[in-house]
C-alpha cells in the first residue's frame, strides 16, 4: 500500500506547480480594414398603389338605363360610350322647348309690330306716352321671354347627351353596379361603374417625421429629391423591374401618427407575357399593398466593416480597433443604413484602420490583441 501511495501524491504535488504556469498570451483576433466602398443607400417603407385618376361613373338624369356597352374589367379610352339611356322621353322634351321658342318668337315680333305702331302714332300726336311705354314693356318681356325659351331647348339638349354616358379618362373599368333595365338617377348611392388609369401607377407610404430629416439631409446637397429613386417589391417578394420618381410630399404631419405622406409615380406597362387589354395585363393594380425602397440614384463612396464588428452599449454604437502597438481601443461610430451583414460607417472611422471583426466579444479596451485577418488562423504575437 505505501508503494501504490507514493506515486500518488507525487502526482498531487506536482498539479499545483502546473495550474500556476506562466501568464496566457493575448487573445487572438481577426481584423478586417475599413476601406471605402461603393453603397446604394436604401431605405424600406410599406406602401399602397394608387391610381392617378379615379373616376365614379354617375348618372346625370333620371332615366331608364337601355345597354351597357362594355365588358366589365376592360380597359376603356377617354370618349367611349359605356351606357345609353332611353332617349325619346329627352327628345320629346327637346321637342317641346323648341316649340317654345317658336312661339316666343312669334310673340315677340307681334310686340315689335306694337312698339312700331306706338310710336308712330305718339309722333303724330294720336298716341300718347302711355301706350308707347306699355308696347316697349311687352317688347322687353317678349324678348326675356325667348331668350328663356332658348334656354330651355339648350337644357333639353344637354339632357340628351347625358342619355350616352362616355368615360371622362383612360383607364380600366371595374363591375357594372346596374344592370339594364333599372332606373338610374343622379341621387344613386353607388355609381354605376368605376375607372382607374393605369399607366403610370402612384405608390403612397408615409415616413416618420425623424426618418424625413435623415432623408433630407441626406439627399438635400445631391438634388432633393431628383437625387433618389423608388423601387417596388410586390406582395411575393419579386422585386418590380420599373423605378419611380418621387413627385409629392405632403405640406403637413399627420399629428395622429407624426408621419409625412409621400408618392411616386411608377410606370406600369403592359406585361410582356399578357395580351393588352386583358384582365390581368398589368403588374400593379390600385390598392395593393408593396414593399418601398427609397435608394440613392449613385452610389456614394463609404466604410463598409461586417456587422459582426459593431458593438452597442448605452453609449451608442462602437468598435475596436487595433492600435500600431497591437492594442484594442474603442471607437465611438455613427452609422448609415445598415444591412444584417455589414454596417456602413458615417463617421469614427477612417480608411484602412484595423477593425477587430472576430473574437471581439473577449476584447477589452487598452488589451493587447494578437490580430490577424479575419478568418485566417491566428499567428504567433506581433511585437509592437
């Protein structure tokens, strides 16, 4: 037993002398340079498609609706009959406010004839100033008379154009609210069809009032507005291969949501797989919802280092950096429109500093690093 207790604490006595060994090294890292590169600022917003004109096809007068002359979801050109009225109850009002002129002629010229007679008799002396005054009053009336009367035949005209009811833009045309058969009127609810232009589209999406000052200052020394675009993606994730232009920014913030309303126009050709004029023959249609991106026309030069680098405490964003005498130092950041991947850097960095992008979490500030480039193998400790 004392042969087999010997070794053993031989062993104990000799851990200790282990454990206590000589200092660790600095702990590895990897680096990568900050370099400036080219970077297409984006910034993503959810959105609507709305059409620039929207029309409400109405009734202008109580009639019995005839025919519908087209087929619902076509497209339809400014101009076009899309339902007729009946039309002899107008034109018999049309009639009959001709006629009134016709006869308000007549009594107009008998009342000139008095006038005329009136006056030649108040010259002789035979006519008094009384009667010369009554035939100038029934001439005056006369002539009220038919000019009332014409206007109720230019009434009766227009009354009978609005029996062919036409379509006021271009546009796609939705459901037939009537059917023929019923009797419309101005009064109606509901119209009696709806049209919405289809090229170009606009996209409307609201912004923060904080994100309007970031783009503004962003994009104010570079042209406004004019310095951006506005791409799309749909509500399956493709991307829309037309750009847009912003055109309107709201004069006001809503004070409910303390966001601006902005909108583009975006073309929306013709599909090149689907006949024109078919249901369906274009991407976007009014009303749905899409993805927004506002990008920066040109790339801007900027520090682009992974994501992995950044690091967030209550003082705001920061990274180290490896100093010429290998040692970490802390680097307060300002940074731009940033990705899951990589971070683009506004201010704190400069080009070709050294930014610990592995091993950063065992970093300390004022620490001896032994760096390396990112996702090479460590090598042995660099001498400062």
């Amino acid at each position: 037993m004392l042969r087999l207790a010997l070794p053993l604490l031989l062993l104990l006595a000799a851990l200790p002398a282990r454990a206590q060994f000589g200092p660790q090294g600095p702990p590895a890292v990897g680096t990568v340079a900050a370099m400036q590169r080219p970077v297409t600022e984006t910034t993503e917003f959810t959105g609507r498609i709305e059409a620039v004109s929207r029309v409400d096809i109405r009734a202008r007068v109580t009639g019995f609706l005839q025919e519908r002359t087209f087929v619902e979801g076509q497209e339809v050109k400014a101009g076009d009959v899309l339902f007729r009225l009946e039309r002899p109850p107008f034109e018999a009002a049309l009639e009959q406010a001709k006629a009134s002129v016709a006869s308000a002629q007549a009594t107009l010229e008998n009342a000139r004839v008095a006038l005329a007679r009136a006056r030649d008799l108040q010259q002789t002396g035979a006519g008094t100033r009384v009667a010369l005054d009554d035939a100038l009053a029934r001439e005056r009336t006369g002539n009220a008379a038919l000019l009332g009367a014409q206007a109720q035949v230019r009434t009766a005209e227009i009354n009978l154009g609005y029996t062919l009811i036409t379509t006021p833009i271009d546009g796609r045309i939705g459901r037939s609210t009537y059917s023929p058969g019923n009797v419309v009127s101005p009064t109606l609810v509901e119209p009696l069809a709806t049209i919405v232009s289809q090229d170009p589209m606009r996209v409307a999406f609201t912004v923060s009032a904080r994100q309007a000052l970031e783009l503004r200052s962003r994009f104010e020394g570079r042209g406004g507005t004019q310095a951006v675009v506005v791409r799309v993606k749909l509500a399956d994730g493709r991307p829309y291969p037309q750009t847009g232009r912003i055109d309107f920014v709201d004069t006001q913030v809503d004070r409910n949501t303390d966001t601006l309303l902005v909108r583009a126009l975006i073309p929306n050709p013709v599909r090149r797989a689907a006949k024109p004029g078919e249901p369906g023959d274009r991407e976007l249609v009014d009303g749905q919802f899409v993805t927004v991106s506002v990008e920066g026309a040109e790339p801007v030069q900027a520090i682009v280092i992974p994501r992995a680098a950044v690091l967030q405490d209550q003082g705001g964003f920061f990274v180290f950096v490896v100093d010429a005498e290998n040692k970490a130092q802390r680097r307060p950041v300002r940074l731009g429109r940033s990705t899951a991947e990589q971070a683009v850097v506004e201010e704190g960095l400069k080009p070709g500093e050294n930014v610990i992008a592995e091993g950063v979490q065992r970093v300390r500030p004022g620490q001896p690093v032994n760096p390396a480039p990112a996702g090479a193998p460590p090598g042995p400790p660099r001498q400062g």
